[in-house]
C-alpha cells in the first residue's frame, strides 16, 4: 500500500479508492512533529491519572495493553484530533456529515522481549465493527500515528480486502495474508472497521504510541456516552461540529418536557439519522 500525502492533490479521492479496495489507506503528513511531541506528553500524563483514578489492579484485569479511555476527560488537548480537517473529511465521505465519535482510545503499546508478547484481544484478529451489513459502510476508523508504525515496534497488522466479509476468514488465511503497516509519525490509518486487524507485536524496547478513533453512523450507540461522561458544560464549550461529533445531537430524551421543545432545542436533531 503506497501511503498518499494529506498535501497532495486528491489526496482523498485516492484514499477512499484504497479504502474500498484493500479495506484501507495511509495518509501521511496529518500530523506536524511538534504536535505528536505535544500529545505523547499529553498520553503519558493521561495514563498516569487514569492508574490512579482507575487502580492498577482493575486496569490489569480488563486484560489490555495500554489502553487510555476517555482522554477528553483529562485532557483538552485531545478535543483537537475531532477538529483536524483531514479527519472530518474521511468521516464526511464515509460515514456522513452527521456521523458520531464511538470511541477515541489512547495507546501505549509496550515493548516485549521476543516470545513473551502477551496475547490479548488487541493483539489477536478482530473487527472494530463486528457486523455484516450487506457492503453498507456503517463504521470507519482514524489511527493517527504519534510514534511510527513499524513491523519491529508493533504497527498494526491489516489483512486486505477482508473488510465487508459475510464470514470471518480461517485463522491460515488471516496469518498468510497479514501486513504490517509501516508510516512515519504524523500519519492517518484509516480502514473500515469490518477490516480484520490485530496490534503487532511491539519487541523494539520502547513504547509505540497511537490514537484510535472509531466513527459511526449517528444511530449506532457509541462505546461511552461522552456527553453524560463530560457533562453538558465541557461539551458546549467546543466547536458546535465537536459537540455533534460527541453526541450532543443524538441524546435520548429523559421526559416530555425534553421531548416537546422546539426542534432548534430538541437532543436528537432532525437529519441525524
């Protein structure tokens, strides 16, 4: 897969032909370095509150790898990822303009001796998006690259063209045809999440870090209710784009007085759907 520069001209013509084809395109250059220097710092201070607040022991039994949830929380930092132009036109194009955030993790991969990488539900073949809708694109992921992805530091492996599949692939097939995806710092994954994929195996002694956003059609329940997480002041405080991204015009209403108000008032927004 030949990565396509956010620079160049139609760089998203090209990338959504890719993500058709092979179930997912590289976009390089997202991403400046002061702004992956900016956010590393930004997830290793997450991580830390989250340990704290969270306790070591129930992070450990949730079995995974590094895993920062809900970093909006902690930082607002984060809020700027569901700002990046490039970003928005991969959901705008894909899952449509009134698409929603499902998730927006933070990773710190660590590093493994070879032989020892644990083996978890990051690290085996999985779909984001475990469900067959007859080719209907209901769900895309956005990974931005802090570190870079290489096959030695654990860049994710993507199997092509196994996205939009009725029945998982044999176990012989997903292994024989993997690929590491390999880009620098600053650069986009993106891939419809039906794609099966799995975390490599980081063994190059240092951390690789990444951020994952899933997206989905606005009807799809999101992994955390990031409006009720945040609380209605934090979220109208951001860009009225942001908030919808967040949920804001997506809310169950919780009695009559919220389900009569006048449309412009009203928590799920006509064309939402």
């Amino acid at each position: 897969m030949t990565p396509v520069s956010a620079h160049s001209n139609e760089w998203t013509q090209r990338a959504l032909r890719a993500l058709r084809e092979f179930g997912f395109a590289i976009v390089e250059d997202v991403l400046a370095p002061e702004d992956c220097e900016r956010t590393r710092v930004a997830m290793y201070e997450v991580q830390a509150r989250i340990r704290a607040d969270v306790g070591m022991d129930r992070l450990e039994r949730a079995g995974e790898l590094g895993v920062l949830r809900l970093m909006l929380a902690y930082s607002e930092h984060f809020f700027r990822f569901l700002e990046l132009l490039v970003l928005l036109g991969i959901v705008d194009a894909t899952v449509s303009e009134t698409a929603i955030l499902h998730l927006q993790n933070g990773l710190i991969l660590p590093s493994f001796e070879r032989g020892k990488v644990p083996e978890t539900f990051q690290t085996s073949f999985h779909q984001d998006f475990p469900r067959h809708l007859k080719g209907y694109l209901a769900s895309v992921n956005c990974f931005m690259a802090i570190d870079p992805f290489t096959s030695e530091n654990g860049g994710t492996v993507v199997v092509p063209g196994t996205h939009q599949l009725a029945e998982r692939p044999s176990d012989a097939y997903l292994h024989d045809h993997a690929v590491s995806v390999e880009c620098a710092a600053g650069s986009m994954l993106v891939f419809d999440s039906t794609l099966w994929h799995a975390a490599g195996a980081n063994v190059s002694g240092r951390d690789r870090l990444a951020i994952n956003h899933q997206f989905t059609r606005s009807f799809f329940k999101q992994q955390i209710d990031y409006v009720r997480a945040l609380g209605d002041d934090v979220v109208l405080a951001q860009r009225p784009r942001t908030q919808q991204l967040l949920g804001w015009c997506t809310r169950v209403v919780t009695s009559l007085d919220e389900y009569y108000r006048a449309p412009e008032e009203r928590m799920y927004r006509a064309g939402q759907g």
